[in-house]
C-alpha cells in the first residue's frame, strides 16, 4: 500500500498525535521563560464614524420655524462629547444633517478648508435666527389643541415653545392647560403637580385621542334627487352639472348650500355687504348704511294665540289686532292704511322674521288705536306681507305706552290704566330691609336640561309661610347643567 497511508491507518494516525503532542509542549516552555511582560501591547484601532451615526443628530433645515442654528450646533457638541467624536467627525456628522437651503449654501462653497470653530461660526452668520420673546411668546400662547391631533402630539410641541420662552414650573403647566379645550382644564388645574411631565403622565395622556363634543344639530335633508332637472339652468341641462349660485361651487343647488354668508345690510343669506344690490341701487347708499333692523317675533299665523286677538278701532273703522308682547314695532297692514287713507312717511326699516325673511318697510304712519276703553298712540310700519286676517300688530311701543298696563291670564289680555294695577299691590308694603334678604332657592327634584334647551323647574324656598310674605324676583332661565 503506498501513499500516506503506506503503514496502515492506525500507524499514520499515532504519529500525527505524536508530532502534536510535541509542539504543545514546544509551547509551554516558550511561555514559562517568557513574561506577557515582554510582548507589546496590541494598539486598539479606533472606531470610525459613519452615516449611521450621524442620525442621533436631528436635521437641520432653516425653513422650519423651530429650527435655531445655535441650538442645533450646541446639540452637537453634546453629542460629541457622548460618543468621543474629535472636531473632524463633528464637520462629518454635520455636513451630512443639513437640508433645505443649509445644503444649498453648503453646495456653494468655494472654501471648504475651515476647522469645527470656522464651521460653526460660517453656519451663525449664514442662518442667523431672531430670539424677539413676544414673537415666541405669542406664538406659545396661540398653539391649542386641535381635535385631529392626538394628545402626544400637542403636548410635546407646546412644550417645545414653552422651553423657547424659558417658562418653567407652574408657569409651564399653567401654559399647556390654557391651548387643552375648555371642558378639559378645570380637571387640569386640580389635578396637583410640579412639572409639566408630571401632567401628561397622570392626566392628560388618558386623553389621548380626545375630540370637542359639540350639541348635535339636525341636519335638513338636501331636496335634491339624482335624475331630477326641475328648476336646473340651462347650463345644467347641458353639462348635467349642477351649479350653487350662492357659493358658485359644484354639485349641489341654492336650496342645498350651506354658506353661512350674511349681507348686513338688507340681513339676507346668500350674499355679502359687499355685493349687496341694495347698496349698489343710486341714491341709496346713504339710506341703507343707517338702515334699522328691527327683530319681528311674529311672521306666521300658525302660532297665534286667541287670547293675544282682540278687536280695536281706529276712529270708526273696526281692525283685528294682535298683541306680540316680543314683536318691537307696530306693524300695519297696506290695505288697511289705504283704507283709513293714512299719510305714509319713508321708512328704510328692515322686518326680519322667524324663518329668517326679511321685508322691507313701504312706509311708516302715525295712528291712535283704542282698545279696552284706553287709547294707544304711536307710529306703525305698513308692510304688504301676508298676515292671515290680522290687521294690526300691536308690539312694545305701544304696550310699554306710559300710564297704560297689560294685564294677561290664562284665558285673557287685557289693556288696563296703571293706577288700577297700583291699587291692586297697594296693600303690599316693602320694607328697605326686604330688598336685601336673600333666601336659598331648591329644587323640588333633580332635572337634566339637555343642550342649548330652556325649560321651566319648580324650585322652594325652606322658610315657614307667612301670608303677609310676598316675593318680587327676575325669572332665571338655565339653558345648560343639571
């Protein structure tokens, strides 16, 4: 057998261990008569920086409001104190963080041989950045909570402005507690703490996708039906596209929009002052600018109340009148004030109603009504508009009428001279001690108002009865709490 193996398998195999048992020996010895005294020390060769690095260090891009180039060289400088970066490595790292037009000017350089100290003072002159404390003060106070952000979000960044102004402590709590929603910062003040991270742990991070709760107001159903040319321009029955004349926007109609424009001058939706044909009219540009808007509480005959209808006359001329104690003119019928052929002055009164319609005066007559044996005098608007078989509003002026009062009940109205009515209360004596008492009102059980509702309560007063006691209060009205 020749080869390697020319002696057997077993005879190769014990002399390969034999040569190797050697050499460790060999080794051993070599170590015993030499110290690791002797040997060098081996140099650690010094890791160098890269790309990767450079990411703890935040971007640098002048175009952002919060960006400040100080600032950001300060926090390279930490950071380089951090990781043991030499000058070198710093204008490695910052070279590759800046963007926007730091890396425009960068690109534009004609001298790049500066030291760390030549870079960072080319950088502050390149991109100063002004430190006016009312701007950032102003800007602080103004950032809030907006409802499609979460609660991190406005909470790190207000407190990013607040450290700009140097606003610590309370001062800093108080700062973010004022941009939360209203409903949120009474919690917000009781909850007791020092530091602004303190806040956000125990309280405010519970509320972390947060949104306002508005009262939820019915929608009014669009009338538009798909298919439908009824009341289309001709420009729609061309292009099927349908166009607001209000907002001039695409896809729906007039009686479908939505714009909360408002004319101040003729009080109409749809329009502005500004394009208002009222004022575009010659000659009435004076007259429309100190117009009188007077607020009709009544416009429709489908919530008259026939204790409020009477008859009255005017000379011997019989009217239906009706008694709106919210209405703030007197409001006369045309063909009634043709009829009596009273003298019609101009008036540039605007009427605005119920639903929102506005109607402009034809005039304004002075009249003397009576009714219930008492004569009311004052002047009255004539309008045209549709009042059913009403002839007459009487409204505030007239009832406020001085020496003349009016009495109501459940089932009458009554006009009646104010020395009946003193004659009524004359038994009743009030001591200057009794303007002063105050008594605390309850209620007689628990009520939950829902939102934006009025709402009549029974409520007592824990003192004994007494039939020579009598109490004159305002009426309270409680529009929102339980």
């Amino acid at each position: 057998m020749s080869g390697p193996y020319i002696h057997g398998l077993s005879e190769n195999k014990r002399k390969y261990c034999r040569k190797r048992s050697r050499k460790n020996e060999e080794n051993e010895e070599s170590q015993f008569f030499f110290s690791s005294e002797d040997h060098a020390p081996a140099m650690e060769k010094k890791r160098r920086v890269s790309h990767v690095d450079a990411e703890v260090i935040p971007k640098f891009r002048p175009e952002d409001n919060t960006s400040n180039v100080s600032s950001w060289l300060h926090k390279i400088d930490q950071l380089g104190e951090i990781y043991g970066w030499d000058a070198t490595e710093k204008q490695f790292l910052m070279q590759l963080r800046l963007r926007g037009s730091a890396r425009r000017w960068y690109d534009d350089l004609d001298d790049y041989n500066l030291d760390w100290d030549g870079w960072k003072r080319a950088l502050e002159m390149a991109f100063p950045r002004s430190t006016d404390f009312v701007s950032r003060l102003e800007e602080m106070l103004a950032r809030t909570k907006k409802d499609s952000e979460t609660m991190t979000n406005y909470f790190h960044d207000k407190l990013s402005l607040i450290k700009k102004c140097n606003i610590v402590g309370e001062n800093a709590i108080s700062c973010i507690i004022r941009g939360l929603p209203v409903e949120l910062q009474a919690n917000a003040k009781a909850y007791k703490c020092r530091t602004p991270q303190l806040l956000y742990y125990g309280y405010l991070s519970s509320f972390e996708n947060y949104k306002r709760i508005e009262a939820a107001t019915p929608m009014r159903k669009s009338l538009w039906k798909r298919g439908t040319t009824d009341g289309s321009s001709a420009t729609d029955q061309q292009t099927g596209v349908r166009q607001c004349y209000i907002c001039r926007r695409l896809g729906h109609v007039a009686q479908d929009c939505r714009s909360k424009q408002r004319c101040e001058n003729c009080q109409r939706n749809g329009h502005t002052s500004a394009t208002c044909w009222a004022v575009a009219t010659p000659g009435s540009t004076q007259q429309r600018s100190s117009s009188l808007v007077s607020h009709i509480l009544f416009t429709t005959t489908d919530v008259l109340c026939s204790v409020y209808k009477r008859h009255a006359y005017i000379g011997t001329e019989k009217l239906v009148v009706y008694i709106d104690t919210g209405s703030k003119l007197n409001i006369l019928t045309q063909n009634k004030a043709t009829l009596l052929k009273l003298p019609i002055a101009a008036s540039t009164t605007v009427m605005r109603g119920f639903g929102g319609t506005c109607i402009q005066s034809l005039g304004r007559s002075q009249i003397t009504v009576h009714i219930d044996k008492i004569c009311l005098s004052g002047y009255v608007e004539i309008t045209n508009y549709e009042l059913s078989d009403i002839d007459l509003i009487i409204g505030q002026p007239m009832i406020n009428q001085s020496g003349v009062s009016l009495v109501t009940t459940s089932s009458s109205a009554k006009f009646v001279e104010t020395l009946a009515v003193d004659d009524c209360i004359k038994c009743v004596k009030l001591e200057n001690l009794d303007y002063n008492c105050k008594f605390n009102v309850y209620l007689k059980c628990d009520v939950t108002l829902p939102a934006q509702s009025v709402s009549l309560i029974d409520v007592t007063v824990n003192i004994e009865p007494n039939d020579n006691l009598y109490f004159l209060t305002n009426s309270v009205y409680m529009q929102l709490g339980k």
